[in-house]
C-alpha cells in the first residue's frame, strides 16, 4: 500500500483526504485504469497530482482550458512540484523551461490541451519522456451526450493504446450514458475501476424562478448579495453585454465574458475575476468551466440552460470553498422554445436529438418541482436523498391543486387529434377557438372542443410546460413536435392515477405578457426543422444561411406547409432555380417523404403547365391500349408530354406536328380536349 500521507501533508499541505479521495488515489498510484465522479469542489486534481509524485515517469493532464492548466500549474510550482504545460499562450522561456526539464528527467506533470494531441510527433515525444500516466480532466468532453463536446477527445484512447500506460479519466457530472460512452471512447470498452463518490453539493442553495420581469428579478437578486462574487449566466452573447450595465448602473463591480470577444480581452476578465473580491461575471456558457475561485458566493441563470447536466456543471462553480452559496435559475416559455429549436435545428443524428430533448425534459422537471429540488436533481443522477432543507421549496413549499381532471382533458385533445399538433392548435381546442384550422379539420366537432373555459390560453400553456416537466407528453421530432403521450400519461388518462400541479406558476402565467414569436406555437418546430435543413444547406455550400432561403420564406413554408412542388412553387422567395435546386429537398421535410416527380415535370413545377402535364398523362395513361383497352401498348415520353403542355396547341394539324402520326392517331382527340379546357 503506497503511503500518500506525507506527500499529501508536505506537499499539498492537507491533515486529511477529503471523501473519497483517499481510495481514487490509492487506484490511480498503483496504476489502475479509473474513471472517478466527483462533485465539484471535491479534490478531483488531488486525485492524479498526489498519484504524479508517487509514481514514476512524467504524468500527462488533458485539460480543456489553458487559463484551468495554467493555474494548476502555478499552484505546483509554488508547492515545490516540477510541473510545466504546454500551450499556445506560453511565453517562448515557458515553453523552453518545460523542455530542458523533460531533458533533465526532472517533470513529473506535464498539461497539455487535447487538440495538440493532434500533432503526429506528440506521441513519439511523449513515448520519449517517458511518460508513466494518462489523466484526463473535464473527461465528460468526450462524450457527443456530455454538454461540452471536444472532438479531439476522441485521440486520447489511442494515445493510451500508443503508450500502453494506465489512464485515469474525472469529471464532476456524467449520466449513466455518458460514462459508458466515456468508457467506450477512453478505455476501448474494457470497464475501468470507476468510482461514484455522489453529486451532492449540500453547500448549494438551490431555486428556480418563472420569469416575470427577467432583468428586475437579476437585478435584486444580485441587490441582496452586494458585494459578494457571482456569475449570471446568459443564452446569448447580447444579453451578457446589456445585463453587465445595468448591473454596473445599479453599483455593482461587474463585466461580460461570451466567446465573440478578443483573446486579450476575455484573459483580462479571467484575471479579475481571479483576483478581485465583489467582482460579478455576466457571461455565456464560454466562461467557467476550470474556474478555480473557491469563494463564488452565488449564480444566477438569466435564462434557462440546455440540460440537467449543464445546469448541474455551472451552478457548481459556486462554494467550491465548502461555504453556503446560492444559486436561481429563471426560466420561461421562450427559453423552452429557444432550447428546443437549438435540438431540432442542429445536426446531430436523430437518436442524440432524443436524448438531448430527454435531458432538456428533466431540467424542465426539476424546474417545475413540487417536493425538494435536491431530491429530483439527484434522482436524475441515480441517488436518493432526503428532503434537503436547502432549496426554495423546502424553504416554501409550493401552492399545488389537484389538476387531474385539467391534465385528463389535455390528453384526451392529443389522443383525439391522433398525436399530431402541438400545444398551440390543443390549447385553441380546449379553450373553443375559432380558427381556420380547427374549422378545416372539424376538430370544432370533437367532445373535448370547448371543454377547458376554466384556463386561459396562457394558463393552459403553464399547463403543457409542467405535463412536459412531469415527462407526460413528448414532443416528436418526427411529427416537428408534435406532442404525444407517454406511457407515464396514461394511468391518468384512465382514472387510475391523480396528479397535482403549480397553482401559482398558473396564476403568474396569466399575468405575464405574451412571447413574441415569429410563428404560433402549432408551427414554431417546423420551422425549426426547415431552419435545420437551411443550415446543412448553407454549410455544404459555405454561403449564409439566407442566401438559400431567406427566414420569411421558411415561414411561409411553416404556415401554409405545402404538399406538392406546385405548392412549394407558390411561396414567396422560391423562384424557379431554387425551386429546381432545393424544393424537393424542404418538401420532404414538411411532408416526411419524397415527391417522385420527372424532371421534365419537375420543371414546370408552379406553372399553369404543370396542371397541363398532369391532365395529359392521366389521359394518356387511359389510352395506353387504346379506346377499348386491345391495342399495343404506346405512350408519349414526359418531355414531349411537357412540349405539348407549354406549346399548348390549340388545333390537331399543330398537334399532330409534335406527335407524329402513330402517337396523334391514338392521342390527338383526348389531348385537345384537355388543351382546351385548360384554355
């Protein structure tokens, strides 16, 4: 048994192993392959620095974050540690320093970020200096499932099979299947010994909050904390900007940090941030992740983020000292739309767009909580908990009613409508609206029409949002969200289970004002759809987005959703070119399926010809074998048809010019009746 306790006093000048850390390194010093999870804050870096020192050789970190290496390194070398990195923001002495020490046989960590390893000399180097260890940090980036995706991940299980040395690989939140893709991608799919030491972080305050007045509720929230460090997280690079100054304009030491700003300048916000006490980032997902400030006192979501496990990751930055922290996540119906457009609209396979909506209905559900947050957060992670009297509705527990018969009425208007529409057009049923829509398919027919007056549209929206939080209802990518039920609904549907929602998310639904949206609710994941296959589009050609189509076309295409090319033909913006080019490929989209047209029909696709063309050949196909069905068989190619239907003669003399006489003896009559009548 390697004894790590003098090192662990002398070095790193700690009594004690935190939970769990003395076993991790115990596995990783005697050169077992390990996979650990460990909450942040935990010691995770303790777990492969201690082990660096008790073996052999040089010890490899990958690290996503040079400002994350950087740090470790500085804190090793200020605790007596040969230690070095390389990176692209190393001074030319850095990068020597580390040089002459690997020729010196004097490095025992060396860090470095996983895209050097794309490099062809990295492995023969490393096989040089005799590495001993593989550790990887933030190791959940290698996982497409994991929020934080970094291709060159994926080299690490090969460098590990170059080296043939043991690799120790730790994150703070992976899910059952992103520590199996972990395993798979790191480990070759040989189970390493991995260790699960829990999510919890009972330090963390934890609350959500429906929005209602976004940047007032932000803004008190940090009122109540003046003078304490905070990171307010945004969905977009704009809104970090605007809620830093107003933050600023309300007294508060406060900057932005988002992905769009100069190199220079983000370091310089790292720095302060680093440094300065009171200080408040207002940032996108771009800033935070190796943050190693333990005393963050609070953080905030201005919006809601992609999935439990971002979530999870980025409220994590606070109390790493163990002290109370604090955390609000605001959320809305806009951000439910945003995050849902972002799955639909991306290019993942269809399989990870499921489960990415599937992670995106569990934060809705911790969202959208009536007992302990911590309980249904570590639920999703496969732990139990008891009530943990450190969340908001431990703290107040929420105002519920028994909303069985809403729920039931609900499902009863997705069942009848076949699981085809989405909340919009279900919510305009219930509540007895009279639209086109409704008129054109009847559904004012349907027992449940009229049958929810008790809410109003903006209370039955609250109503959907919280069957999605408790995964009673789906949205199908397939049906371009179209919402179908789930197997949890249909107890309730029967009256064999009850089920009680937020009465006050419901109240203050009615208050809040309307989101503003480019298309209803019934057509928004079309659109998101078709915005999908604009961007593929767009990509392949490397040209913008907009040149392809712009945005008010694919709402036209949303609204009207064509069937045929003809239709597609009638939508402004798709001019004959385009419409040769792309209108099969949107089509397929709307109508989940390929329309099988000719290219010379193709051709005359929203034009009084191609009416013409149709009428044509369904003629030519009844006198294929002639008047009374005996003769040969003997048909007009579809160019010549598509001659006929342009040219549009109107007597047989110049018909019998375009067909010849065997083609005009079986087909001139008929075809001049159809010229006709089409004028």
């Amino acid at each position: 048994m390697l004894d790590a306790a003098p090192l662990l006093r002398d070095v790193f000048g700690f009594d004690a192993f935190r939970p769990g850390q003395a076993e991790i390194v115990q596995a990783v010093a005697a050169g077992e392959n390990v996979l650990a999870i460990m909450p942040t804050g935990g010691g995770k870096s303790l777990c492969f620095q201690l082990p660096a020192l008790l073996r052999d050789g040089v010890t490899v970190v990958i690290s996503p974050l040079i400002a994350l290496m950087r740090d470790q390194v500085r804190a090793l070398q200020e605790a007596g540690v040969c230690a070095g990195a390389l990176t692209s923001g190393n001074t030319p002495e850095e990068t020597d320093a580390v040089w002459q020490a690997l020729d010196r046989g004097e490095l025992k960590l060396l860090y470095m970020a996983p895209e050097r390893l794309a490099a062809g000399s990295v492995s023969g180097m490393l096989r040089r200096a005799g590495v001993g260890l593989i550790a990887v940090d933030e190791a959940h980036c290698v996982s497409q499932w994991g929020h934080d995706f970094r291709p060159d991940y994926l080299r690490i299980g090969s460098l590990r099979k170059t080296l043939n040395v043991p690799l120790a690989a730790f994150t703070a939140t992976a899910d059952a299947e992103t520590r199996d893709e972990i395993v798979q991608k790191l480990f070759d799919g040989t189970p390493p010994r991995q260790f699960l030491h829990g999510f919890d972080r009972p330090n963390i305050h934890l609350a959500f909050a429906a929005k209602n007045g976004p940047r007032r509720q932000i803004l008190e929230f940090a009122a109540a904390r003046r003078g304490q460090s905070g990171i307010v997280y945004c969905g977009t690079r704009a809104k970090t900007e605007t809620l830093a100054r107003a933050l600023a304009e309300d007294g508060h030491s406060t900057c932005h940090y988002h992905g769009g700003m100069e190199a220079e300048d983000r370091r310089i916000v790292e720095t302060r941030f680093a440094r300065e006490d009171g200080l408040i980032v207002v940032a996108t997902v771009a800033f935070g992740m190796g943050i190693d400030k333990p005393d963050i006192r609070w953080v905030a979501h201005a919006d809601l983020p992609k999935s439990i496990e971002a979530y999870y990751q980025e409220i994590g930055r606070a109390g790493r000292d163990g002290a109370p922290a604090e955390t609000l996540t605001l959320f809305g119906a806009d951000d439910i739309r945003l995050r849902r457009a972002q799955i639909d609209e991306g290019l993942a396979p269809p399989e990870r767009r499921g489960a990415d909506h599937g992670r995106l209905n569990a934060l809705l559900g911790l969202a959208e909580a009536l007992k302990c947050r911590r309980q249904t957060l570590l639920g999703y992670f496969g732990e139990t908990a008891d009530p943990c009297g450190n969340c908001d509705l431990c703290d107040t527990p929420p105002d519920v009613f028994d909303a069985t018969i809403a729920v039931r009425k609900a499902l009863s208007a997705i069942l009848r409508t076949e699981e085809w529409f989405g909340a919009g057009h279900l919510i305009d049923i219930l509540t007895g609206a009279d639209t086109d829509k409704i008129r054109a398919r009847c559904h004012d027919q349907l027992p449940t029409y009229g049958c929810g007056t008790e809410f109003d549209k903006r209370q039955w929206q609250a109503v959907f949002r919280q069957m999605m939080g408790h995964d009673l209802v789906r949205p199908d990518p397939a049906r371009h969200g179209a919402l179908r039920m789930t197997e949890a609904a249909r107890p309730i549907l029967r009256g064999e289970a009850e089920i009680s929602l937020r009465r006050d998310t419901i109240r203050k639904a009615a208050r809040r004002p309307a989101v503003k949206s480019l298309v209803s609710d019934e057509d928004a994941p079309l659109l998101s759809a078709l915005k999908a296959k604009r961007r593929a589009l767009a990509e392949a050609a490397r040209v913008p987005a907009y040149v392809i189509f712009p945005d008010r076309t694919l709402i036209e295409m949303a609204e009207t959703r064509p069937d045929t090319l003809d239709a597609m033909a009638r939508i402004g913006g798709v001019g004959a070119k385009k419409l040769e080019r792309y209108g099969a490929l949107f089509l397929e989209v709307i109508t989940g399926a390929a329309q099988a047209l000719h290219p010379a029909r193709r051709k005359l696709a929203g034009r009084a010809a191609g009416s013409v063309f149709d009428s044509l050949l369904a003629v030519q196909t009844d006198l294929a074998r002639g008047p009374d069905g005996t003769e040969k068989p003997l048909s007009c190619s579809a160019a010549l048809l598509a001659k006929v239907a342009q040219m549009h003669p109107q007597d047989e003399t110049g018909l019998r010019r375009l067909l010849g006489e065997r083609r005009a003896d079986r087909f001139a009559a008929a075809f001049l009746d159809v010229l006709r009548a089409a004028g």
